[in-house]
C-alpha cells in the first residue's frame, strides 16, 4: 500500500516538474480548483495586460504592464521575480514608514511605475494580482522582511558607485544594444514599450533610480541576452534616466478617501 503510493507522488512530481513551471528546489506548483483557481488564473493574466484590460486599465496612466520589468509574469528568476516574493511579507517599509502587506506592495507600483491611480485595496485587481504572486510561492517558508519591502529574489544591487556612470558612454551603449527594440527616442515600438516619456514610468518608480534601473538592466535587458558589464548596465541607465519621464506627486496618485479600501465581499454573498 504504502509504497504504491509514494510512487504514484513520486510520479506526479515527475510529471508537474516536467511542465516546466518550477525552477530547482521548488515545490511543484499547480493551480487550486475552484474559485480560488479562477482569481490566480485572472491575476495572471492582469500582471501581463495591465495596460489594456478593461480591470487594471483605469488604473494604468503609461503604456507598462506589470511584466514589462517583472519578466515573463514575474517568473524570471532574475529580473523582477516574483517566485518568493509573497514569503517577506508583511514587510517593513522605509519609504512609508509603515509595514506593508503584499497588496500594498502591488499597489504601490500602480502607482509609481504604472504611473497610475492606486486601486482601492480589496478590489478585483488587487486581490487577483495579490493570489497570483502568492501562489508563486506556494510551498515556501515564511521570511517576513524587517528592512525592506523585498522577497527573497529581490534584484541584488551593482557593486558600483552612482557617480561612476557615463551616460555619454551611455548613449552609444543604447544605439548598439537598445534602440532597435525601443527606437532612438526611446518612445518604443511595438511591444518594445517605451523607456522615457510620458508614456514610461514616472520619477517615483524604482527604475527612476539610476543605480536601481542599472542592476535590473544587468539581470533583464537586452531581453533574452543580457549581456552588459556592471560599468555598461550603469553607464546605459544614466543615458535613459538623462530624459525626460513624468514627475510623481502622490495626490495625484491616490483614489478618494472613500475608495482606499472597500469592503471585500460579493453582492451576493451569504454574509451580506
Ligand atoms: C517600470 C518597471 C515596473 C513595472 C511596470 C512594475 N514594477 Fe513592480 N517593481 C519594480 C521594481 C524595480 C521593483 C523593486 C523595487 C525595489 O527594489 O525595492 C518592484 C517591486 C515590486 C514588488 C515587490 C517585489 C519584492 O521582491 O518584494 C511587487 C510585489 C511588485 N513590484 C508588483 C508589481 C505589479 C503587480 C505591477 C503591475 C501592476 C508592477 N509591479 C509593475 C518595477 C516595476
Ligand atoms: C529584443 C528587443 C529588446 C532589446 C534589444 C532591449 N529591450 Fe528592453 N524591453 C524589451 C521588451 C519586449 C520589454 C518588455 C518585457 C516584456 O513585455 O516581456 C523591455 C523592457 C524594458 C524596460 C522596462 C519597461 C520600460 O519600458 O521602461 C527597460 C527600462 C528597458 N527594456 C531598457 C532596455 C535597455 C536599456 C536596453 C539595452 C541595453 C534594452 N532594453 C534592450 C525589448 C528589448
């Protein structure tokens, strides 16, 4: 009996691990049924349409959806994963000053790099995103962060002081290695978004800091080869903060009084 059946688990993490969907050491991921299953299946989908769902939409003022910088949903190891990233929170905030909860955390990035309005907390979207990036860390153990809003995977930050880059150097670096994605006015094309201007992130997002967008640039860009030195990662980050992007000002950026938090329960819930 017993050892039927530690094959037949032994066989099922076989077969999850082959779907490709866990780095090494991971637990087998696989989406609960029910209710819970469809929320993870429509956050999923929000972290990668951001910009364009009728959802998160209203909520995005540029043309960046959350995978934009948190490569491939977030499931990047490197650049911007989210696999971990639900097990440090609630987390310590120096920037609020107040420890944040993983959906405060979401939110605040609506804010900043979607450079938008910060949806209500216990809303569709914020809920949906908030099960989506808890279920990448199914399995894991608890590592509540008392320094900063950051998960296990958080990108590490380049070994280089700020004043040693060169965004002349910068620019060159950008016409070999960038502009043909995101074109020489850094306006984007396609589905290259755009890295300045007024549709890219404002100045309150993490990536307007020059040391910050060079360790994420280091890991991420240019997509499916990252390739730079730490020197060209900052030199390249100097170049495209050097331009203009939208300034931040936080009432600009938060729902009415009345909308920052809504009562969490369906129309039609028994407990209504
Ligand atoms: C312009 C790039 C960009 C976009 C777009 C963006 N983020 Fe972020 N996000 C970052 C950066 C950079 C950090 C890390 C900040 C730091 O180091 O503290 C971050 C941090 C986070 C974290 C904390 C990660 C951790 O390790 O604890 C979460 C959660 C998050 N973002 C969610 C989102 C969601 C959800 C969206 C879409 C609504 C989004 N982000 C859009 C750049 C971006
Ligand atoms: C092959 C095309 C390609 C190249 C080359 C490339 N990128 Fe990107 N870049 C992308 C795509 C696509 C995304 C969005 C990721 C996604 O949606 O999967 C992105 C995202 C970004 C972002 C975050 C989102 C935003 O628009 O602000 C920055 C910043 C960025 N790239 C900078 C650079 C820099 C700097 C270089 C050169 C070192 C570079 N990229 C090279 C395609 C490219």
């Amino acid at each position: 009996m017993r050892i039927t059946f530690g094959l037949g688990a032994a066989a099922l993490v076989l077969v999850l691990g082959a779907a490709g969907a866990d780095g090494p050491g991971e637990t087998p991921r696989e989406i609960p049924p029910g209710p819970l299953g469809d929320v993870i299946r429509l956050g999923e989908t929000l972290v990668q349409e951001t910009a364009t769902h009728p959802m998160t939409k209203p909520y995005v003022g540029n043309a960046l959806n959350c995978t934009s910088c948190h490569l491939a949903n977030g499931t990047d190891p490197e650049a911007g994963t989210f696999l971990g990233t639900a097990t440090a929170y609630p987390a310590y905030s120096p920037r609020e000053g107040r420890v944040l909860t993983l959906e405060d955390r979401i939110l605040n990035c609506f804010m900043r790099s979607c450079h938008g309005v910060r949806p209500p907390l216990g809303s569709e979207p914020s809920v949906a995103i908030a099960a989506y990036i808890t279920w990448l860390s199914a399995g894991q153990p608890l590592r509540m962060n008392p320094k900063r809003p950051a998960g296990p995977g958080a990108i590490r930050p380049l070994g280089l002081a700020a004043e040693s880059a060169d965004a002349e150097r910068g620019k060159a670096l950008y016409a070999e290695n960038c502009a043909d994605c995101h074109a020489d006015d850094g306006r984007g094309r396609k589905e290259n978004p755009p890295v300045w201007g007024d549709r890219s992130y404002n100045q309150g997002a993490g990536l307007a800091n020059t040391p910050q967008l060079a360790a994420w640039l280091k890991v991420a860009m240019p997509l499916d080869d990252p390739h730079l030195t730490e020197q060209e990662a900052l030199d390249v980050a100097a170049y495209v903060n050097s331009h203009d992007r939208p300034a931040f000002r936080l009432e600009d950026h938060l729902p009415p009084d009345d909308k920052l938090g809504e009562y969490n329960a369906a129309a039609d819930a028994p407990g209504r």
